[in-house]
C-alpha cells in the first residue's frame, strides 16, 4: 500500500475515533434541553455526594465514613451493627441475590409520599429490593395503613452505597445498575416521578390508603360543612403559601399565585356544578378568608393547619370530589389521592418546577392547569 494511502487510512481512523468519543460524552452527560417543558427529572447536579447522614435519616446508627470516591458513600463494613437479617413478605432478602435500593428521607409529609412512591415503582421497573430510611417509615406508618416497603433497620450484609440523583440514575444502562445495586444505591435529593409511578395508579392508591380515624374525621367533617345543602358536590381547595414564597422565587423567580387564579378555577366548577361546596385547607388561613371571595356561601374554610398532624388536612381534601390546587407535593397527593377533575397552577415562571414538568409528563386524565395570573 502506498505511504499516503496508510496516512489518510491512520487520520480516517482517527477522526472517527474522536467522533465517536464525542457522541457518548454527550449522550452521557446530564445536559438539559432548550425546551422548558422536556427538562429531564431533576434540574440538579450529576451526582449529589452525602457529605453526612442527619441523625433523622441513619441507618439505625451514625455510620463511619469515608469516601474512596467522591460519588460513593462507604458505610465501615467492620461495623457488625449492619449484619442483620430482612424480612419482607416472608423472606429473607440476602444482598448479594439482587440489588438493594432506597431514597433519601427529605421534606414533609407530601415529599415524602412523593419519594415512597418513586421508589416503589423504581423497584417495580428496574426489579431491585426498596428499603425504606427510618423516619420515612415512622411518617408513614402513623397515617398510613399497611405500607408494603419495609424499614432499613435489618440488613443481614454491609454495603457501599452509591449516592446519585434520580437522573444521573435513570441514565445508567440496565447492566451498571444492576451491578451498583449490588453495593446499594442511594437515591438523592427529593426524588418525586409522577410520570414513573402514575402507570401503577392503582397499587400506588392502595399504599397511601389513610386510617380509619383520619377517614372517619374526614368524613364527619363534610356531613357537617354540607348542612341542609342538597347534592352537594365537595372541591378540595389546597391554598399553598408562606414559605413557599421564598422558594419560587430563589428557585425559579416566580411568586405565588393569588385571588385572581383561585377565583378562576371555582368558576370554573361553579359553572359546571353548581351545587360545588368549596372546602379549603392552606398554611395561610386567614389570606384565604380574605381574598376568597364566597357566592351563596360556597366557600368553608376547614383547615386546622396543624402542622404535628398534616393528615387530618389531606384526609379532609382527599375525601372531596374534586380538586383546587397551587403547586407542592402536599396539594398534589391531595388531589392525586382524590380523583375526579384538578386545577392546578400553570405558567407561573419562566421555567417550570420539577413536579409540574412531572406532572405534564404523566399525562394525568381530568388535570388541567390554569394560568396562575
């Protein structure tokens, strides 16, 4: 072969080599699309290392630690307070069968539904064992009636557990995340997927179903509120406020909605019920008094705003027949729980919050978002 023939051969080569390197460097990254309403799951980081585990989120201890990599958390395998044994469903689970999978503990009651329900259906899709951090379960299991996804309290091996967040997850091949589960992944962040787990609406029903005497409160409450009221037709309306304001306004220079949205969306069912009954629960009761304005006395405000017991709140909005919300994993499992129509706010910023990007991805039946101004 001619010498310049083997140069062009060697630079073809070459270039191609380089093309190719750059295309899985691309395919690879965590880069966002141009295009506000397809952002991926988690506007956030590649990988959210745990720097420490809060003593409301360990593992049943404070575990020694020690990084080998910046992406990966190294429980000491010394500690003989880890070689437990976990039963689930009348078996025994032993890590190295399959891979192990949680998810951070963060927030309030609605994060948390949000981060036990993507979890149960991450497990559900990828076929690993879901395992619950302490305070996640003790939350639950005081509102909840029989929640199928154990405590992490008994692991019978030690583990390395992998942290990343929900996409850096979701983009490992199958092969890598069946080989890092071996050592336990860790799900970072506030891990909320409606469009993961609303295909398993069903079974994600039945793990939220609420105690009977949050059920019978709820229930003897709006038995009150109808009065001599004929065929009534109850719309929860979730007014969420005061420290939200901060948050959308560092996160996504947005503010909150006001009078006009909410006055909107009761129109909207008054117009199509006219029986409607608007029973409103928020953080900020006495805003709602004052700028929800009632027609023929349609309007009750009902929430307790207790913060120590927020089921009563959600129990009472779960129970109506439709839903009004702003934004927020409260309003949402409220509405989500409830079935029938929901509102909810929309275009509130230029780009959209991570649950309203989830919630337009899951396509939900009788949703619709109104404009929030």
């Amino acid at each position: 072969m001619p010498r310049c023939n083997v140069k062009r051969t060697v630079l073809f080569l070459l270039v191609i080599g380089f093309t190719c390197f750059v295309i899985h460097s691309c395919r690879s990254s965590d880069w966002l699309t141009h295009d506000p309403w397809k952002l991926k799951e988690k506007e956030v980081k590649l990988v959210i290392p745990l720097r420490q585990i809060p003593n409301n989120q360990s593992f049943h201890l404070k575990p020694a630690i020690k990084f080998s990599h910046p992406n990966i958390l190294t429980l000491n395998q010394g500690n003989p307070s880890l070689i437990h044994q976990l039963h689930f469903q009348n078996s025994t689970f032993i890590c190295k069968n399959g891979g192990i999978l949680t998810v951070k503990s963060g927030g309030r009651l609605g994060n948390l539904m949000g981060e036990y329900a993507t979890l149960w259906a991450l497990a559900k899709r990828d076929g690993f064992f879901p395992v619950l951090q302490q305070r996640t379960y003790i939350t639950l299991t005081k509102y909840f009636l029989d929640t199928s996804i154990p405590v992490i309290t008994n692991l019978n091996c030690s583990l390395k557990w992998n942290s990343m967040n929900l996409h850096v997850y979701n983009n490992l091949h199958k092969e890598e995340r069946i080989k890092i589960a071996e050592e336990g992944i860790f799900i970072d962040g506030y891990p909320t997927s409606v469009s993961l787990f609303h295909r398993h609406r069903k079974d994600i029903v039945k793990e939220f179903r609420f105690k009977k005497h949050y059920v019978e409160r709820a229930q003897a409450e709006l038995h009150r509120l109808r009065e001599n009221r004929q065929d009534v037709v109850f719309v929860g309306v979730h007014v969420r406020r005061t420290d939200y304001s901060q948050f959308l306004q560092g996160r996504f220079q947005a503010q909150l909605v006001g009078e006009t949205y909410f006055t909107r969306a009761m129109n909207y069912f008054r117009k199509k019920f006219p029986s409607s009954l608007f029973v409103v629960a928020s953080d900020d009761m006495d805003w709602c008094r004052s700028h929800l304005k009632p027609q023929n006395n349609d309007i009750v405000y009902a929430g307790n705003r207790n913060i120590e017991s927020p089921a009563e709140d959600m129990a009472l909005l779960v129970a109506c027949n439709h839903s009004i919300i702003s934004y927020g994993n409260f309003g949402f499992w409220s509405a989500y729980l409830s079935g029938g129509e929901v509102i909810l706010a929309g275009n509130i910023s230029r780009m959209p919050t991570e649950l309203q990007h989830s919630i337009r991805s899951a396509n939900i039946s009788h949703w619709q978002f109104f404009p929030g101004f």
